[in-house]
C-alpha cells in the first residue's frame, strides 16, 4: 500500500481556521485574527513537514514548528504593536498534543499502564519542546531589545557628557 502524502494547502486551510477560531474564544481583537490564522498554520506546516516528510521524532517538528511560529508572533507584535500573547497563544492550538494527552490517559484507564505512560511521557516531552521553543524567541528578543535599549541609554549619557 502506498504511503499518502499530506496536502499542505488542506493543512494549512483547516490550521488557519482553528487559529483564528480560537483567537475569537480568547477574545483576541478582530483584526489580528487573520495574523493569528496565518502563524497558526504556518507552525501546523512546519510541524507536518518535519515530522512526516522529514521522519524526524515530534519532539523536534514541536520545536521547529514552535520557533517558526513564535518568531513570527514576536515580529507580528512589533509589526502591529500589539502584544505578543494575542498571536503566539492561539499560533500554538494546533500543535498543541492534546489527542496524546487523550490517548495516554485512555490507555491507563483501560489498564494498560505500560502503553499509557509511553504515550504520555512523549506528550510531555512534545509539551515541553512548545515551552523551549516560545522561550528560546522570547529570550532573543528579550536580548535585542535591551541591547538597543543599552545603545540609546549610551547615546543619551555621551550627549550629556559633550554639554
């Protein structure tokens, strides 16, 4: 049987419709939803990409996936000043490992311990590939800001210094 591959354009659709969908739940302003969509699915891409044509373990498609989404969230939210939360948190939705939450948690409640805490040990691991990603392009950013806050607060006190 031959393997099917996946429509990245489908994927991207539907992963651009669930964003958004949930940036109106978290009440995000109406017209960083259509950005919020596009992160959304671009991070959905990724992970798809890396993790089914790239073969690569899903710990590593959840951090690629949530770098690449992340940094757009960051540069969204300079773009439109708004803050970064209103893109990056519904951006994360469909790469979110809820389904392994569900099926880790099903698995032990049928008495099968060991199948269970496999699958949840991954989702934690998946989980936790999401937090390094957002907190690798927070902390970059966080750094170039301060640098530039640094370079204007040089700039300030040489003024001061030649008055």
């Amino acid at each position: 049987m031959e393997a099917v591959g996946i429509n990245y354009f489908t994927a991207f659709g539907f992963a651009f419709i669930a964003t958004a969908a949930f940036g109106i739940l978290f009440q995000a302003p109406r017209k960083s939803l259509p950005v919020s969509g596009f992160i959304g699915a671009v991070g959905w891409v990724v992970y798809c990409y890396i993790r089914k044509d790239m073969a690569y373990d899903s710990f590593y498609a959840m951090f690629f996936a949530t770098v690449a989404l992340s940094l757009l969230s960051e540069l969204a939210a300079r773009m439109f000043k708004q803050p970064v939360t209103i893109f990056v948190i519904p951006g994360i939705i469909p790469i979110v490992p809820g389904l392994g939450m569900y099926r880790g948690m099903a698995a032990i409640i049928e008495n099968n311990y060991d199948t269970g805490m496999n699958i949840l040990i991954t989702t934690g691991m998946d989980a936790s590939a999401i937090a390094l990603g957002m907190m690798l392009m927070t902390s970059v950013f966080r750094v170039i800001k301060i640098s530039k806050d640094h370079k204007r607060l040089l700039q300030l006190l040489h003024k001061e210094e030649k008055e």
